[in-house]
C-alpha cells in the first residue's frame, strides 16, 4: 500500500523553528532520494530539500543553511527542520520520492506551515 503522511505543521512566528515528519510506506521510502516539497498559495510546488538513501542532502537557494533533511531508514521516516522562518515560507509542505512517485500522480495531504506574527 502506497501512503505518506505529513505531520508537525503549525503556526510560528517568524524567526521561530518547526520540525515535519513525513510517515512513508517501505515501497516509497525504502533506497529512494526523498524529498520535501512547498506549495504557497498562487504558487507552484518547489521542491525544497532532497535525501538520498545514504543521507547525502541537497537544498534550493531559498532554504540553504536554514532547513535540514534527514530520515531515519528503520522508520521509513524523513524529517525536515525550519529554522529561522519566514513569512515567505508559508506554505503547504508534502514529502514525495524525488522525483515524485507516480509520475506525481500521488501526494499525501501536506502540513500547512504559516510564519505570522
């Protein structure tokens, strides 16, 4: 069964710090890139950050030095920590393989993110 669940958004104020969790099964997770990916309202989705399965990271511009990617592969869990956020950052966050599984056809629900103060 294919599934990904995304958890630990909320409502922070800038400069303040989220942790995501992203729950998925073995078929998804297991030695494939994971990645995070952001959605702002208006925009279209970017991807954020990316793991491979031996935790070698990428990040976009945007979010270097501020976010960390990591997974736990005894889990089949990939985390994602927001540091120093900003207002620009809100947005919808979901997990997915990189590139997205099933020709992007599947997502999980996300977790919303909103920086305001």
């Amino acid at each position: 069964q294919v599934h990904l669940v995304e958890a630990g958004g909320g409502l922070v104020q800038p400069g303040g710090s989220l942790t995501l969790s992203c729950a998925a099964s073995a078929i998804i997770f297991s030695n494939n890139v994971m990645g995070w990916y952001r959605q702002a309202p208006g925009k279209q989705r970017e991807l954020v950050a990316r793991i491979t399965s031996g935790s070698s990271t990428n990040y976009a511009n945007s979010v270097k030095g501020l976010f960390t990617i990591s997974r736990d592969n005894t889990k089949n869990t990939v985390y994602l920590q927001l540091n120093s956020l900003k207002p620009e950052d809100t947005a919808v966050y979901y997990c997915n393989t990189d590139p997205p599984c099933l020709g992007g056809h599947y997502w999980g629900q996300g977790t919303q993110v909103t920086v305001s103060s």
